[in-house]
C-alpha cells in the first residue's frame, strides 16, 4: 500500500464519517455501537467491503422514511449484525481455529 493509498482511504473515511454525523442523534448513536462491534467481532474483511457504507445507505433510506432507527434493525442491535455478517469469516472464528488447532479455509 503506497502513500497516495492510504492518503485516498483516509479522504474516503472522513468522507464516510461524514455521512454519519449528518445522521440524527438516535442513528449517530446505533451506528457507533454498531461499527465499535464490528471492529470487535466483524468479519475480516471489514475495511475492503461495504458493509459500513451501506449501514449509512440504509441508514439514510430510514430517516428520508421518517423511521426511527429501531424501526429500521430492532431492539437487539447485537443480533442485527450477527445476522450482517453471518455468512462472512469473522476475527472470532480465527480465534477460535487458533485455539482449537483446526485451520481454516485460507489455510488450507
């Protein structure tokens, strides 16, 4: 990764956050629990995908609706990105391989 690459991802980034302090408080505020989970616990390839952009697509959908923001994902906030990113490799699962002395499918 060269200079004017990481110089792009951080204007793309401040770009992004952008989007999400144009958000009202309520979806600021679920959008941070959100993002601090997935940093956590998300799948590998957090930074490379879309999920984060389309959270804020999503997001932005459900105020232009008039919706409030557990209209849109529910009570259980934690169960909503479980069900994002089911289907995705997870920090958690590499975790658990390592501890379990299996390899994963990138290891094989």
């Amino acid at each position: 990764m060269g200079i004017r690459d990481m110089i792009e991802g951080k204007k793309q980034w401040r770009a992004h956050m952008a989007r999400v302090k144009a958000l009202p408080p309520d979806y600021q505020i679920v959008y941070k629990e959100m993002q601090r989970y997935f940093f956590k616990v998300g799948p590998v390839d957090l930074l490379e995908g879309t999920l984060l952009s389309g959270i804020v697509d999503f997001f932005e959908e459900g105020v232009a609706g008039g919706k409030g923001v557990l209209e849109l994902i529910g009570d259980d906030v934690a169960a909503f990105c479980d069900d994002l990113i089911k289907d995705s490799r997870t920090n958690a699962d590499i975790y658990q391989e390592s501890i379990s002395g299996k390899s994963g499918p990138a290891e094989r």
